[in-house]
C-alpha cells in the first residue's frame, strides 16, 4: 500500500508516468469516467480549504467513485479529543482512500501510520503540500514545456508557505534549476531548505527586490503572507502586502514567464494582471484535478483502460 506524504514519496520516473497519465485524462476525460465505480474517497479537512478539497472529490467523482468525509474538525469527534490515529482507523473501514489536512506537521504521517488505506497528505501545518505540488509540477509542464534547465523565482513568505518547500524539494530533483527566493528578510527560506540544496551543489539566489530579478525568469511562483501561521498580528499586516505584482513589473517579464500562485491570492497579485496571457495561476487549478485523478488511481493501483 502507497501513501503521498511528501512529493519525494514518487521517483522522477513515476512522476514523469504520473503526468503522463493526467495529460491523458485531460485528453480523454470519458474514457476515465467509470474506473473508480465502487471506490470511495474520504475527505478529513481539520483545516479550511477550497481547492484542495474540492478539487480532491472532483478528482473522485469524475473517475466515477463517491466521497463523503468532514470539512471542518469541529464538526467532526476531534472536537471531542479524538486522536488523529484513531479517526484515521475509523475512516478505513468506511472508505478505499483518505485525503487529509491537518495544521500540525506530521499529522498526515500518523495517519499514515495507522491507515489501513492509501493516505494523501493535502497539507500538514508549515510543513508540506504534496498535491499542490504536483499540481505546480504538471502546470509548468504543460505552460513552459519542460521540468529541467529553467530558472524559478518563489516570492513571498518562503518561510511559512508549505506549497513552496515542497515545491522546491520536488525540482531539486530535476536538472538545470537555478532557484531565486524572493522574501523579505523575515520570511526567508528556512535553513534546512538551503542546506539540502547546498548538499546537492544546486544554485539559488537570494533577493528581497522583485523588479531587481524578474527579468530573468522563466516562472513565477506567487505566494501569499500566511497570516495562519503568525504569532504577531502586528506582524502580519506590518510584511502583508510587501509584494504586490502588478502590470507595471510584469513588463519588466519575459514574454515567456508564467506566473504561478497555489491561491488563495489576498493581494500579491493585481487582479489586472488576470488577463496577461502569462497569468497561469487558474489553468493551474485545472491542471490540479487532472493530476489528483492520476494520483487518485495510482494510489489504488486502477489500470489506465
Ligand atoms: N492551494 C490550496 O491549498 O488552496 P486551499 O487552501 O483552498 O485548499
């Protein structure tokens, strides 16, 4: 039984088939209409969510299988102290495979652990968001045509965005990527990111000026000041709108950047640069449906038909 708790649970080749496979059904989405009939998805969010959530059980209900699960932990027995490893018990004898999201890092794991079904881990506190990334994955694919020999910038709080460690784990596997991260100097990358990278000898350049750098970008990936994850609220509204890409930097772009963003966007990205042809970041939710049906069925071991 396989379990994604983090995007280095795949190799780069069964990455490469899982991608593949989404390309496939967004070609042919009829043709995977039924290969989950049977099956059910249980969503366990202890933590809000839109896409993720909902993009999870679209995944299953367009593969022809059914969800049910919470959305919310008080209106689940969490709220009466169930464990996490007990829930999780639970869920296996009612559904074939579980997606969940919890704000303590690790939680997932634990659920793994006690799991008698497939466990995805749709975000874990600060820690990692491996459907996201795939998402981003397959997005880059399909915008910019290749997963090697580019140039990313990551924008934003680099410190308490899960989308973003996991985003840069998952490319460190790939060759050629110079990284640029692009924060404030309170929001920076967390050592233990950088250390990984200086292991593997793999370039990365640290800026806190976005127009010093966006000339050389081949993606963009916006994220927003995790306000969630603040102990300060002066804080946060002190770094909140610290980055604001609007037409006036995107022109300092490439014809050929894409920008990305997990969403939600709150105000990092003008809503006037919605309609720049380079804006990539709702054609990514879509991408995102695509890919949770490949993982959905991988995870399952249902057969392409
Ligand atoms: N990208 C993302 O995780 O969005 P949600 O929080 O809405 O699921």
């Amino acid at each position: 039984m396989r379990h994604l708790l983090k995007p280095d649970d795949f190799t780069v080749q069964e990455l490469n088939a899982l991608f593949d496979l989404a390309a496939d059904i967004e070609k042919n989405p009829e043709k995977y209409a039924r290969v989950c009939e049977g099956k059910k998805l249980a969503s366990c969010f202890y933590e809000p969510s839109t896409r993720t959530r909902l993009s999870t059980e679209t995944a299953m209900l367009n593969l022809g299988g059914k969800t049910l699960g919470f959305s919310d932990a008080d209106s689940s027995s969490a709220k009466k102290g169930e464990s996490v490893a007990d829930t999780i018990r639970v869920i296996s004898c009612f559904a074939d495979i579980a997606a969940i999201r919890h704000p303590k890092e690790g939680a997932a794991m634990v659920a793994a652990l006690n799991s008698s079904i497939p466990v995805i881990n749709c975000g874990d506190g600060g820690h990692q968001h491996p459907t996201q990334t795939l998402t981003d994955l397959m997005t880059i694919r399909s915008t910019l045509g290749r997963l090697s020999n580019f140039t990313v910038g990551l924008c934003g709080d680099l410190k308490f965005g899960r989308t973003v460690h996991s985003l840069i784990n998952a490319l460190a596997r790939y060759e050629g990527i110079n990284f640029v991260f692009i924060s404030p100097p309170e929001l920076q990358v967390p050592d233990y990111i950088t250390d990984m990278l200086d292991d593997r000898n793999i370039r990365y350049d640290i800026y806190i000026n976005m127009e010093d750098v966006i000339a050389r970008l081949d993606i963009l990936y916006m994220t927003r000041v995790q306000r969630e994850r603040f102990f300060n609220e002066e804080e946060y509204i002190r770094l909140k709108d610290f980055y604001i890409l609007d037409a006036e930097k995107m022109k300092k772009a490439k014809n050929n950047m894409y920008v990305l963003h997990p969403l939600p966007r709150v105000n990092e990205i003008s809503v006037e640069v919605d309609k720049d042809p380079r804006a990539a970041y709702f054609r990514q939710v879509q991408y995102g449906v695509y890919v949770r049906m490949a993982l959905i069925m991988t995870l399952l071991g249902v057969k392409a038909p």
